[in-house]
C-alpha cells in the first residue's frame, strides 16, 4: 500500500478489494444491481455455493496479495510503539470472530447483511426495499428466510467471513494463518475437486427425484420417500454437507423411526418427530413395524448409493443399517398352494354371481368377465405384476405375426397428448429397465374369452383396458384392486400368511420352471433383472419362441376346466 498509516492502509485495501471484485464480476459476466432477476429459492445449491465459494477465494487471495506482500504492518524499528491502532483492531476482529461462532447470534445480521446483500447484488439476485418506519428501511434478498437455502447460504459466508477475519489477524500479527474450515481449505487448495464434494443432501435428494432414470417414478419418489426425507431433514439438516454426514448420522435417523407412532403426521400434527416419537410412547401407540423401517433405511441408503455413483460422496454411511430378519421384497412372498388356487377360482365372480359391483361375491347367474374376473388370470398365466395388469391401456394389447401379445412399457406418451386427453392417458411404469418386454397371451386366456373382451373395450371407445380403476395418490392404478383381492381371499379362506397377489407372480415362475423353461428365458419373459451370464443369451427373443414358452404353462385348477 506504500503507506505505514493503518486508517489510510485500511482505506486503501478496501479500495483494490473493490476494485478487484469489479473486475471479477465483470469477468464473470454478472448481472448489474440493476438487472436483479433472479429469484434466490429457484438458485440450486450448487449455485449458491459457487457464489460464495468465488467471493471467498477472491478475497482470500486478494487480501494475502494486497496486503501480506507490501510488509504493512512490520513496524520500522522507530516504531515500536505505535501498536495501538493494530492492538484495537485485532481486538475488535476476534471480538467480532467470536460473536460469529455463536450459533443464531443477533450480531450475525448486523456483521454480515452487507456482504450477504453485496453477493446478492453483484449476482443478480432480486432484492428489494423494506420500510422498518416512517423514516427508515433496509435492503434484503428476496429469498424464504427460513428455508434451508438460505440458511446454508447465509452459514456458508458466516464461515468464510470468519476465515478472512482470521486471516486479517494474522498479517496484523505477521503470523501464518492456516485455513481451518476444510470446506474452505479446498476452495482454495482445489476447486475443481472440491465442486463435486460439498454439496448439501438438499440438492441430493432434488438430484435424486428428477434423475433422467426416475423421470416416470417422481412422483412414487415425492410419496414413498416424503417421511424419510422429513425425518432426515429433522436429524440431519437438509443443508448439512454430504461430506459431514456419518453412519451415526443415519442411525439416529433408522432409530427415531423405529420410536415413531405409525400415522404420526395424522396423530401429532404440528409436532417434530422426536416430540411424536415421545408423545407416541407416553399414549401408548404402536410404533411403525421394523419391516416398515428397514423399507426406509433401505431408501436412505439407495439415495446414498445414488450419491456415491455421481461422485458426490466417497462412501454410503448408511448401508447395511437395516435390522436383520425384517426385510421384505419380491421374493418374501410364497406361492398360492393349489388349495388356495382352487378356492380363489371358486369364488362367485368365475363361477357366477349377481353382479361385479357390490353383490360380486354374492352366487347368482351372471358372468360378467370384467376386471375382477380378468386382472387375476392375467397374474396367474401371463405372470404380470399387478400394476402392470392395472395400468394397461388398449393399445398395449398388440398382434404381429398372427401373434396377440402384451406389450409392456413405461409410460411413452407425450406431455402434449396428456393435457389434451386427460391424465388417464399417462402413467404407465415398470419396475425396473428389463421390465419392458413383449408377452403372447396365454392360449387359457384366449379359450376364456379375454380378446373378445379386448374388443369389446375397443368398440365402447375406451383408452384403457381395466377402465374402471383410478389411479391413486401415488400415481397407481393397482390400489383399490389390491384391496379389493384381499377381501376375496379372506371371503373364500385363501387367505394366508406371507400370501397375496404377487403370490400368482411366484405361481407362474414355478410352472415355467417345472416346464423346463430356461432361467434366462424366465427372467427375460418375467421382467426380472437379468445377470450378466442372462445378457450373453441376447436381450430379445423372437415372438414366436416366447409363445412356444409361454404354452408349456399349466395348472391343474379344477374350477377353471
């Protein structure tokens, strides 16, 4: 600064810092105060972050060039006692240190609003005036206060001010100061490595929900995952680092649901989860069960899988926490025996009845071959997964080379057909990518009548096959179905444990199997994942073959002839 004056050396640093982050904005290509449009909550964290972490470094290296390299403050030998100012200055500086370090401290506003209102500004961020009285107001961001945006932004240059509060002490001391924060450390050490590093399990779990892969399951994703990811919020901090999450971290979270009352946003509205979780014990209500947990912990750590994958994070802090013996999944299920078989087939809706709505299950002489009569069989022959039954749509039942067969796909319609033919035209999904597969109709089908059934949804000029089933909340048509098959079982005494309707699924692998039909082949036309050794076999099969597989099964059901 060529000055050994500190007010008139502290002028001057203010001023090439100002100088300098002009240039830095201008290099960047930054919006003017006067362009403000952006909208802070629409900014992801990753930008965020960029903003802060670009104004750390710049002000870091600035302050170390500007400043450590003119020797200001290493007094001519004349000068020894001129210590004052400096003395007063690295007072006020770990004054104002320590009053940053205390959590949610009221000085916070005063010793950062400008810097916070600064970056705004320089970033285009929208602001805006705020009358505080008749004579007075205040400049702030446009931004929900409270939001965990905000909050790690706001945190984020909490801790870098510190760091070059820090840093001024030590020049004021001609002492080295060593960055302490270590998310700050890389910023300056490696940037590049560090962008892929810090992001917080906010912008995690939105990457999560719009990743390409989920695009027809977001909304199973905002559902199935809606209480985890409150009660994450709540253990962990949605604007935590990925970097500072831990295995206790998430098994604090497996733990407090393991405490919390099933329905606890119903019972305890208003309440956090660990006040739920208390007043839940003290009521004496049940808890959730730990197959119902597992299925959570589970979810966690395939969001943390996810971010392993996308070199977010190092390591999955929450594999393996799941409480052993309590899993479920495809497989924890069992077959229907043929006694079951025999009483499903039995019931009234096959063998006749007054009618498919409420008096279904009441004998008479009608045999109406609707959905009630059709989705089970379709389970049972074609070895299709409920929902897949539910959602399908007429154009979904094709013929090629003399060939009817069900074409089974995700849902491929286009946004535009959506809004102008309605939301039930939309929808469908598979479980997993090898879902997707062409299935010929099972010859029992055809001898029951099922494409003349096809047809005559065809001539009624309806879009999906089982038209009277609404989809629900989560996006599924299978729902109110499945509901309705464990009421027929419980009416015919079918119902067992560990049974249900996936159970026909397990029903159709045994036949293919007792056929003789190749593994591979199961799980190509059963839309199972397939194993690498599966995929040396090709990823299709003519439809000729699938059909000459599909004919071997057979179940001896004397209801059914």
């Amino acid at each position: 600064m060529k000055t050994s004056d500190f007010k008139e050396a502290s002028r001057l640093a203010t001023f090439v810092n100002a100088d300098h982050q002009k240039r830095l904005d201008e290099a960047a290509g930054r919006l003017l105060p006067g362009e403000n449009s952006r909208k802070f909550d629409d900014l992801t964290a990753h930008e965020l972050e960029k903003i802060v972490t670009d104004w750390f470094s710049f002000s870091y290296r600035a302050a170390a060039i500007s400043l450590a390299s003119e020797d200001l403050y290493m007094p001519e030998p004349d000068e020894m006692d001129r210590p004052d100012d400096l003395h007063q200055r690295r007072q006020e500086l770990n004054r104002h240190v320590h009053l940053l370090s205390i959590p949610n401290s009221p000085m916070h506003e005063r010793l950062l609003g400008q810097v916070v209102l600064r970056l705004a500004q320089s970033n285009g961020i929208a602001f805006r005036r705020v009358k505080t009285g008749s004579m007075a107001s205040r400049t702030e961001i446009i931004a929900d206060r409270a939001g965990w945006r905000y909050r790690m932004f706001y945190d984020l240059i909490r801790r870098g001010v510190v760091e070059l509060m820090r840093q001024e002490i030590g020049i004021l001391a001609a002492l080295p100061v060593n960055i302490d924060d270590p998310e700050l450390y890389e910023v300056i050490q490696s940037p590049s490595r560090r962008s892929k590093r810090t992001v917080s399990l906010a912008e995690l779990i939105e990457q999560f929900k719009s990743d390409p892969n989920r695009k027809n399951m977001r909304k199973k994703v905002e559902m199935d995952y809606k209480l985890l990811f409150r009660v994450m919020d709540e253990v962990i901090g949605h604007d935590r680092r990925l970097r500072d999450i831990e295995r206790d971290d998430c098994r604090e979270v497996r733990d407090l649901l393991l405490r919390l009352p099933s329905n606890s946003t119903k019972l305890y509205r208003g309440l956090t989860f660990i006040e739920a979780a208390d007043q839940g014990a003290k009521d004496g209500r049940p808890t959730l069960s730990p197959v119902t947990v597992n299925s959570y912990v589970h979810k966690m750590s395939a969001l943390f899988n996810y971010g392993v994958v996308e070199e977010r994070m190092d390591k999955n802090p929450a594999r393996k926490l799941g409480i052993e013996g309590h899993d479920h999944g495809e497989e924890d299920r069992h077959p229907f025996t043929a006694g079951q078989l025999e009483k499903i087939f039995s019931a009234p809706i096959y063998t006749g009845c007054q009618d498919d709505g409420r008096n279904w299950a009441k004998a008479g002489e009608q045999r109406p071959k609707g959905t009630k009569f059709w989705v089970p069989l379709i389970g049972l022959y074609q070895g299709m997964r409920l929902n897949e039954i539910c959602q399908l749509r007429l154009e979904d039942i094709k013929r090629e080379s003399e060939i009817d067969f069900f074409d089974i796909k995700p849902d491929t319609i286009s946004e535009k057909s959506r809004t102008t033919q309605g939301d039930d035209q939309g929808g469908r999904r598979t479980k997993t990518a090898s879902s997707r597969r062409r299935v010929p109709v099972h010859p029992k089908l055809e001898a029951l009548g099922f494409l003349n059934f096809v047809a005559a949804q065809r001539e009624a000029g309806k879009d999906r096959l089982f038209a009277d089933l609404k989809k629900d909340g989560r996006g599924y048509y299978s729902d109110g179905f499945q509901k309705w098959f464990s009421r027929l079982l419980e009416k015919q005494g079918a119902k067992e444990e560990k049974t249900s309707f996936h159970s026909f699924r397990h029903n159709w692998a045994d036949a293919m199997r007792l056929a003789g039909v190749p593994q591979e082949r199961r799980r190509l036309i059963g839309g199972w994942k397939r194993t690498a050794t599966d995929e040396k076999y090709g990823s299709d099969l003519p439809l000729t073959v699938i059909r000459d597989e599909i004919i071997k099964i057979n179940y001896s059901i004397e209801a059914l002839g």
